[in-house]
C-alpha cells in the first residue's frame, strides 16, 4: 500500500476495510459453485489483506475483520493456502479462544 492509502484505510477506520476488501474478494466468486483457479484467487488476495490488517489493527479489530469476512460475506478461507496464517493464528488464536462467541463481526 502506497502512503496515501494507508493514510485513508487508518483514516476510514476498520470496519470499511472489512467491508471493502470482503467485497473484493466476494467478486471473484460465482455463486453457482467456485472453481479451483478463483478460489486460489480469492485466498491470495486475503493472503495480502491478512498482512494489511496485521499492520494496521489491534488485535480485536483483526479478529472482528476476519470474521466480518466469513460471516457476513461467507468467503472461502483456506488455512493451507494462506501464507501468512500461522503468523496471524499467533497473533490473534488466543484472543479469539478468549472471546469466543461474543466476538461481533463489523
């Protein structure tokens, strides 16, 4: 991200990231079913948004982003396919597992 956009993603706040980004990625699935090659699109896109937010947001609002992206938006998250997984598990696992079910989406 250039200056300029982090400047308006800070700016904007987390929960139009959630949003913004969870509809980029809802763009490239099709609804009658998602083929391999648009579901390894999708996840290295959030490959990148997943170093974003590690950047950007506390943990809460990582945690909340991420969730906004499943529930919400049902985007198909693969863990095996994610680089940057294991660093964000690290980062937020125990949050979540803290949390639990009271963790709200955007």
């Amino acid at each position: 991200m250039t200056d300029k956009e982090l400047f308006w993603v800070r700016l904007k706040g987390p929960s139009h990231f959630a949003h913004a980004t969870a509809q980029d990625m809802a763009r490239l699935m099709d609804q009658k079913r998602l083929s391999k090659k648009r579901a390894a699109m999708i996840n290295r896109l959030a490959d990148g948004y997943f170093r974003d937010i590690m950047q950007l947001f506390t943990v809460s609002e990582m945690a909340r982003i991420v969730k906004t992206w499943l529930t919400v938006y049902h985007i198909p998250l693969d863990p095996d396919l994610l680089t940057t997984f294991t660093e964000y598990h690290i980062l937020v696992g125990r949050h979540i597992t803290i949390i639990g079910r009271d963790l709200q989406p955007y």
